[in-house]
C-alpha cells in the first residue's frame, strides 16, 4: 500500500534527531510549508521539494525513493 506523502514526512520527521526548524533551514524550506505538509495542507508537493527534504534528514537512497514515490 502506497503511502501519503504528507503521512511520510510528517514521520520522518518525528523520527529525525533535527527540529522542524533545523530541517527547514537544511532544507530551504520554511518551518511554515515543513507543518502544512506534515498537516496535509500542502497538496502536490514538488519532487525538488521532497528531495531537499530527504536530503536535509540524511535519509539514504531507498528512503529518498520511497518519499519521492509516495
């Protein structure tokens, strides 16, 4: 079963050693969109996006591609 995006990142999230604002930075991201998404209010987040977020929590190549095909 394919899972939601915003579910996804929302866990890593919770499960990273780094805050949501230590993220956003990472990121380039701001601590704003980071929220809405875990919230589910961003809705077709851009690849580049969940790239930069995948990257900023150190995640390796299969965790980046289960996030990009989420």
């Amino acid at each position: 079963m394919k899972q939601n995006p915003n579910e996804l990142v929302e866990t890593l999230i919770s499960e990273s050693p780094f805050t949501r604002n230590q993220i956003a930075l990472m990121s380039g991201l701001t601590n704003t969109y980071l929220r809405d998404m875990e919230q589910g209010k961003s809705i077709n987040v851009k690849r580049e996006r969940l790239l930069s977020i995948g990257v900023a929590l150190g995640l390796d190549l299969e965790n980046i591609d289960k996030l990009l095909n989420a």
